[in-house]
C-alpha cells in the first residue's frame, strides 16, 4: 500500500503525536474488519515504519 504522510507546516502537532493518533485510529479499526484485514495491518506496520 502507498500513502501519503503529510504535516502541515504551520502545525505545531509533532509528526510523532499525529502517527500515533492515526495507529490508534487504525487498530481500532482493525479490531471491526475482517475483511479487509490483510490492508489494515498492512497499514498499520507501514505506520510503525515511519514512527
């Protein structure tokens, strides 16, 4: 999967702060689909990647 990590540049939110609400968003997510697991996990590691 490619996403694209974006930061606003006026944004005073560390990138570590904003990758760690999106992981908790994700696993929460994970948690609901079964279908589709084999993308959010997919998701999820590349998340685990960046931070």
């Amino acid at each position: 999967c490619d996403f694209t990590y974006k930061v606003k540049k006026d944004s005073n939110t560390q990138p570590e702060i904003i990758v760690a609400g999106e992981l908790e968003r994700l696993e929460a997510v994970e948690e609901t689909v079964s279908e589709s697991d084999n993308i959010v996990t997919q998701l999820i590691d590349a998340y685990r990647q960046v931070a």
